[in-house]
C-alpha cells in the first residue's frame, strides 16, 4: 500500500502541481515584463516581387527574459491571452510598432506598411479603433502606413461586431490581412463581406513537395486579385519557391530567403544597404 500511495503521488502531485506553479511563475514575469520593458519587437522585411523593394515590416514580438534570454511569443502569447495581459501587452506592441516605423520614415527611407499582429481578444476590444486613432495621432504615422494582421478564429462569431470595427478601421486608412490564410476557419463569404486589403498564404502551402499546395497556391493568389486584395507568402526559404510565386503573380514575399526577423539596429542597417 505504501508503493500505490507513493505511485498515486507521482501520478498526481509533482506534474499538475508544477504545470500550475509555472503557468503561475509566467504570469506574474508577463506582468514585470510589461512595467521593465523586457519586450522587444523584431521585424521581417516583405518584398515587392515586381520592384524587388522592401514594403513592409512584420512586427515580431519577442520576451527578453532576465535569466531564460530570448522567449518565443508562441509560448507566451497563449498565457497573455488567457490572462487579459495581451490588453496592454498588445497595445505597447501597437505604439512601438507605429513609432519605429514613424522612425524610419524621419531618417529618410522610403515609407513601408508596417504589419502588426493582432490577438482575437485584442480586436474583441470595443475601444479598438478610438485606439488605434490614438495612437496613430500620438506618433505621427500615417494610417496607411500600419496593417493589422487577423487571422481566420475572429471570424468565428459576432459577425456584425466584426464587420464594424473592420469597418471602422478602414475608413480611418489602416489596412487589415489575413494572416496564415487557409489554415483556420475559413468561410469564403467572410472574403466577400469584409473589407479587407491583404491575404497571407500561410507558408505550409509552399511545401511543394506536396503537389496539391502548388494548385492552392495559386488559387488563393487568383482569388485575392478577383476581390481587389493584394497576396503574400510567408515563410518563404527557397529559390524555387520565389520563382513559382513571381510565375502565379504573387505581390509580396517574406521568408528566410530574404530576411529572418531583426531587432531594429540590424533591420535599419538592412535599410541602409537597399537604399
Ligand atoms: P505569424 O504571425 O504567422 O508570424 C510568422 C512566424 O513565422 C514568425 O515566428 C516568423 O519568425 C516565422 N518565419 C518567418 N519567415 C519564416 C521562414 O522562412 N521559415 C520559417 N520556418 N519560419 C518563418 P515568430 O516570430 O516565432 O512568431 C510566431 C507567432 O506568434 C506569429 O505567427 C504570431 O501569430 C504570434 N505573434 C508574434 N508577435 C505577435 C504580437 O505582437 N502579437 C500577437 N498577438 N501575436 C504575435
Ligand atoms: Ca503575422
Ligand atoms: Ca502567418
Ligand atoms: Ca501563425
């Protein structure tokens, strides 16, 4: 009875008790990251297929954490999201976003997009385009200079809440995307109703090993030219790749081929060698 007590305990105690300690431990580091500025944004060019040139920047979050480095946001945007803190986490990527690329336009280089990813619950927020207003004011920056990138889940309930605040951000000049295009809940009527500027193949359509995707691709690329969007692909590491995407008439790509995401330094200098 000893050894089933002893099991009983490991089954239980150590694993759940420490997942919580450590769902618990993140959270509160979220929080001190948020007020000792351990954020960072790094950013991935995008380029125009026709000019070769950079136009747009995809804004990249990343947790420099005291003692682990570098941390994912895959691994802690999930836990902001479950704890409310994307509110004000995405609000700062938000304004430092705007203001880097203000930055860049004050230092001379030509304007980019830059491309900001949105949380579902960040764009629930009944306040989102007074905002996005606001900050756009408080920086300088030009509506059309800032995208906001959705993914497919939005669009999953409170269709007329969606359709307004898409609405009311277009009509203040931002544009919105679709990002990883093709992999969520996708509802092709939402294409049609919602005014939207931009799809975003999500890159594991390139696999091209995989023959289908060819096919996909180039009917998401057809279907965003008949509906006046311009198309992108992600995650684009191959020659190959670029070459297919210039033949199906692709409009952008951003990928490893190009660019990793950079912190801002090395970005600015990727900017300074274009020129
Ligand atoms: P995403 O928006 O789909 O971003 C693209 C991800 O693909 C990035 O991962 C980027 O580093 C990676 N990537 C870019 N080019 C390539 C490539 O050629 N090959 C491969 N294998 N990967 C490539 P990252 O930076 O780790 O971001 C992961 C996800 O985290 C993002 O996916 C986005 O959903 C989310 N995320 C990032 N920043 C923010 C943010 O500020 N707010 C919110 N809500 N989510 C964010
Ligand atoms: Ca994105
Ligand atoms: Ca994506
Ligand atoms: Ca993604």
């Amino acid at each position: 009875s000893k050894n089933i007590q002893r099991n009983h305990f490991q089954v239980f105690d150590p694993s759940i008790s420490d997942r919580f300690k450590q769902a618990l431990t993140m959270e509160t580091d979220l929080r001190k990251a948020l007020k000792e500025r351990q954020f960072e944004l790094h950013y991935q060019p995008q380029k125009e297929m026709n000019s070769g040139r950079v136009v747009g920047m995809e804004a990249l979050l990343r947790w420099k954490h005291p003692k682990i480095g570098y941390i994912p946001p895959d691994t802690f945007i999930p836990l902001a999201e479950r704890s409310g803190l994307i509110m004000e986490i995405g609000e700062w990527v938000l304004r430092e976003a705007c203001m880097q690329n203000k930055r860049w336009q004050e230092q001379g280089f030509s304007p980019v997009v830059v491309g900001v990813n949105m949380s579902v619950k960040q764009f629930y927020q009944k306040n989102l385009v007074a905002q996005v207003a606001q900050i756009l004011q408080e920086t300088g920056l030009e509506a059309k200079y800032l995208e906001l990138e959705i993914t497919e889940t939005i669009a999953m309930a409170h269709e007329e809440f969606i359709l307004e605040t898409l609405r009311g951000l277009r009509n203040i000049g931002v544009q919105v995307s679709i990002d990883d295009f093709g992999t969520g809940y996708s509802s092709l009527k939402y294409l049609s109703i919602f005014p939207l500027t931009k799809l975003k193949i999500d890159r594991i359509f390139l696999d091209g090993k995989q023959k289908q995707n060819l096919a996909i691709v180039k009917s998401i690329i057809h279907l965003s030219h008949s509906l006046q969007m311009k198309v992108i692909a992600e995650g684009v590491e191959t020659e190959e790749q670029v070459t297919f995407l210039k033949q199906q008439d692709c409009d952008e790509i951003q990928g490893y081929f190009f660019s990793k995401p950079l912190p801002v330094d090395q970005v600015t200098h990727l900017l300074c060698e274009l020129q």
